[in-house]
C-alpha cells in the first residue's frame, strides 16, 4: 500500500492516499496498541522531512510514551510541560516552527527543531496526542495541521 511515486503525486493526492491507507489498516477489532502502531507507520512513511512520529498516551495524570517511528524517546510528560503536555491541558494542536522558540521545550532529541502536535479526545476526555518532530525548523504548515487532525478523527473512530 505504500507503493507510491513520491514525485509524481501531488500534495493533494498524496494526502487523499494517506488518510485512504489509514482506513485500510485501521481495526476496531485489533487491539489499539496495534492500530496506533501502523498509525505512526504510516505517518512516518507519508510525511517527508520528519525524524519522529508517534503517540504519548493519558495514564495516570500523564502522558505515557506510546507506539512511535525513530529514536527513543521521553518516556513521560507531564501535563501542561512541553509542547505534548501543553495541547494535552488545552486540547489545541499546536505547530511549532522552531523548538528553541518554544517556552518549556522538552529535548528528546537535539535534532528536532520543528513539532506538531494533535490532542486525542475520545468521550470528551483526553486519550493522548500525536506528536511528530522535524529536523527542518519551518516544517509543518495549517495544511498539516488539517490532514493530521482529519487521521486523528479515523482514529478515534475505531478506539474501544
């Protein structure tokens, strides 16, 4: 399903081809660790000029690391620190366009210099967030911060 030619498909289609091949993989009848571990898969395949992509989840008044594509990570954040913890307590995605700009920036990896993080709410309480990471300062745009909400939405679809 990801046999695709990078540079003949236009943002557009390509977007359209992202969300198409959530909903292939995605499961209710799987276990949830399952569907956001080809979650995070997918999104790493998709999206170019990114170095981390992944999941922290709600457990116990945090956020827990959970299924993700790159170097390991930070294993807990707290809510309300970093830009994981800050759209987790406002429930806004947040774009950052450089990390060293972000008040309370919380370094996993040094090459990251660009975030986007998309808040997961399923019954009106926080589930986790998706957070995916850039080594290119500028990287995400409004139109990403849209395809990416649009996956969250498939995802809580198919969450128990």
């Amino acid at each position: 399903m990801f046999d695709y030619d990078k540079d003949s498909i236009t943002k557009d289609e390509k977007n359209t081809l992202f969300l198409e091949t959530l909903r292939g993989y995605f499961d209710n009848g799987l276990p949830v660790v399952t569907n956001l571990a080809n979650m995070a898969a997918i999104v790493y395949e998709f999206f170019d000029g990114i170095n981390w992509a992944g999941f922290y989840l709600y457990q116990d008044s945090k956020l827990i690391l959970g299924p993700f594509q790159g170097k390991p990570a930070c294993t807990e954040i707290e809510i309300g620190k970093g830009v994981c913890g800050v759209a987790a307590e406002t429930m806004q995605s947040i774009i950052v366009p450089d990390t060293d700009r972000f008040e309370g920036h919380i370094v996993c990896d040094s090459a990251s210099k660009a975030e986007i993080v998309i808040p997961i709410a399923k019954d009106g309480g926080l589930f986790g967030v998706l957070d995916i990471d850039s080594p290119n300062m500028n990287r995400f745009t409004e139109e990403d911060r849209l395809i990416l909400q649009e996956s969250v939405r498939l995802l809580i679809d198919i969450l128990p």
